[in-house]
C-alpha cells in the first residue's frame, strides 16, 4: 500500500508528464516563428507607445486595475481527482502537507507570471512616474507577499460551498488589494497605506476565524482542479487532439441561412459537415471570432502599412493554423466513411471553407484600416490579406495536412 507522502511527488510527475505531452504540440516551430515575430512587433509598438504618453496618463490606474486581477483571480492547483472524495476523506488531517505543496506550486507559477506582467508596466511607470529599478524590485516584493496573502486566503474560503460568501471574498480581496497597490504606486502618504494594511489584517482575521471548524469541501476542489485542466485542454485542442475534452455543440438555427449557398449535392457533403461544425461548435466559432476581434481592435490603433500588413498576416496565420485539427475531427466517426465521397473531395471542400474563412478575415481588417482612416493602406491590407489567404489554402495547407495524416 502505497504511503500518503508518495501521493503529490506521484501526481506531480504526471502533471508535469502530461503538459509537456501537449505543450510540444502548443509550442511547435510554426508557433514559435509566430510568438518572437508577433513578441518582437508588441515590444516596438510599445515602446514607441510609451514614449508618447503624456505626463497626466493614469499609469497608476492601469497597473492597479490589471495587478490587482492577477492577484485576486489566481487559481489553487490541488490535483485532486474525482475519487479523491471517496478514498481521501478519511485521510483529510493527513494531507495538510500534500495541499500545502500544492499552494507552493501555485504561488511559483503564479509569481513567474506576475514578474512577467509587472516588468512589462516597468517602462510605462518609469517614464510617468519617473520610477526606477529600486522601485521595480520593491513593488515586486509587495506583489509577492500579496499572492500569497491572496492564496492563503482563498483556500480558507474554499470550505464553504455558500455561493455569496465566495463572491463577497473574490470582492473584498480585489478591493483591498487594489487599495493597497494604487496607494503603493501612486506614492501616497503611508498613513493612507497603513490604514489599508489594518484593514486587510482585521478581515484576514474574520475570515480564518469563520472558516476555524469548517472542513474541506472536496466536490468543490475537485469541480475547481477539473475547470482549471479543462482550460488548458481547450487551449491544448487547438493545436492537437485532446481525448479529455468534451466539445459543446449548439443549434443556433438563426444562422441557418448561411448554409443555403450550398448546393444539395453528393459533391457537398463535406463542404456542409465543416461548415457545420464551425458554426455549430464553440471551440472553433469562438476561436475565429476571438481572433478577429484581436486583430480588428489592434489594427484599428496601427497606421503604419507594414505592420497593418504583418499583423492581419500574424493572425490569418493563426487562425488557419489552429482550424487544421478540423480536418481530422471525424475520422473515428465509422458512419464518415459510408460517405460515397472520394477522400480527395473531402480535402478540396475543407481548403476551399479555410480560404473563405480566412478571406472574410481579410474583409474585415480592410474594412477596419479603412475605418481609422487611411483608404490606401485599407485597400493594400485587403489585397496582402487575401493573396495570403490564397497561398495559405492552396499551398501550405495542404503540406500540412498531408503531415498530419496517419497513413
């Protein structure tokens, strides 16, 4: 029988197993072609963008509103499973330290994301607030000390299933540590900071003192662990299969009128099935509208023609890119392959759907150049983005395709 200290070391090795599982597929060449081009275009147009704020920007405000978040929204990796209920309960006085590793292994994570995001304001306050590297590494301390203020608090609170108490939590905590910051960074007096901190202590007390006697609730934990794997496995399914994740299928019967330009043909039948299941199917109809929205609000800001032209690129390249699982998505279905339809047929049909989709893409972002003002620049960005689409579909696409095949 296996001892109760093997449990986390055991858990974690097939955590740690099953993320670089799918992370190789996530962070492919292509992938990262995109992130260090797409990273190094951000970082210029940042910093341009920093270099003509004005001396009355509310850095303050802004650092406060996206700090605060991340501390208060954090999420506690207990890697719970759902038998746990069953079998662990009686051990529950004999895994504070399997649950204390799992905070340990939250605030790492966490922490390595807030110095990422705290270092990204770094320029924008160092040239509002005329902060230097000293005031960088003392806000990070306070940062750290705050997630871990947070998580401590968090898993008090999750022994209670009352529904109000746990929104009045993520509230109260969201307010006091948005206080706090604001007051930190906007260098305010310290009586003003020292009044925030009494408070922060008093309902740190009221909230250990209410949570004493309560025990774990391990449905909680358990629904907690499976939405936060679940949100990985969706990220995860955009670039590989991922047999854990349960796709949401809807109706949406008002967009029926979209599918009457196909023809009621034998030659049809998988121009109808993808184009189904790209309106029908959250994954990929939330995938296409997310990245739209990106890229149309970005290119609303940009006038410059190059990088209007490199960011519609970057993101018909990611939408592409992450609808190719579609092509594969049913051939485990046996009642497929009873289609009279020739396999060649079924790969014409799925390029032709990716370049119209791709060139609506393209629409859309010459529409928006057009609409922050330079008609020029719209009409270069619509041509680019359509011959890109173009060549996406009838070039690479099928490569890739031919790659992805079993056979």
């Amino acid at each position: 029988m296996k001892q109760i200290h093997e449990l986390w070391p055991e858990r974690l090795q097939a955590f740690q197993e099953e993320m670089r599982r799918y992370l190789k597929y996530m962070f492919n060449d292509h992938i990262k072609f995109v992130l260090i081009f797409g990273g190094g275009a951000a970082i210029y147009y940042y910093s341009q963008w920093v270099n003509d704020l004005p001396p009355d920007f509310p850095a303050a405000l802004v650092m406060t509103v996206v700090l605060a978040f991340l501390l208060t929204a954090g999420p506690i990796i207990t890697l719970v499973k759902e038998a746990d209920k069953v079998f662990l309960i009686p051990l529950e006085d004999e895994l504070k330290d399997y649950f204390k590793k799992g905070l340990r292994l939250s605030f790492i994570i966490q922490a390595y994301v807030l110095l990422l995001v705290s270092a990204a304001f770094m320029p924008m306050y160092n040239r509002v607030e005329g902060a230097g590297f000293m005031s960088f590494v003392f806000l990070f301390a306070v940062l750290l000390l705050l997630k871990y203020w947070n998580l401590a608090l968090r898993w008090d609170i999750l022994k209670t299933n009352d529904s109000p108490t746990l929104t009045a939590d993520l509230f109260m905590r969201y307010l006091l540590n948005a206080g706090l910051l604001y007051l930190l960074i906007s260098r305010a007096s310290w009586w003003f900071i020292l009044a925030v901190m009494l408070i922060m202590a008093a309902f740190t007390v009221y909230t250990r003192q209410s949570m004493k006697k309560k025990t774990l609730k391990w449905e909680r934990l358990i629904e907690k662990e499976q939405g936060r794997m679940l949100k990985f496995y969706r990220m995860a399914n955009l670039f590989t299969d991922v047999p854990h994740l349960g796709s949401k299928v809807w109706r949406r019967k008002w967009m029926d009128p979209i599918f009457m330009s196909i023809p009621f043909a034998e030659k049809s039948t998988f121009r109808f099935l993808y184009a189904r299941t790209i309106v029908r199917t959250s994954e990929y109809s939330g995938l296409i509208l997310r990245l739209t929205a990106m890229a149309c609000l970005i290119l609303y800001f940009v006038d410059h023609l190059y990088a209007a032209i490199g960011i519609s690129w970057l993101f018909l390249y990611l939408t592409g890119f992450q609808l190719l699982p579609l092509i594969r998505r049913y051939d485990l279905k046996i009642w497929i392959h009873l289609y009279p339809v020739p396999a060649d047929i079924k790969k014409r049909d799925f390029y032709r759907l990716l370049i119209r989709i791709l060139g609506i893409q393209a629409l859309l972002f010459g529409v928006i150049t057009a609409v922050s003002g330079n008609l020029f620049n719209a009409l270069l960005v619509l041509a680019a983005s359509l011959l890109f689409a173009i060549v996406f579909g009838k070039q690479y696409v099928p490569g890739r395709v031919k790659k992805m095949e079993p056979y």
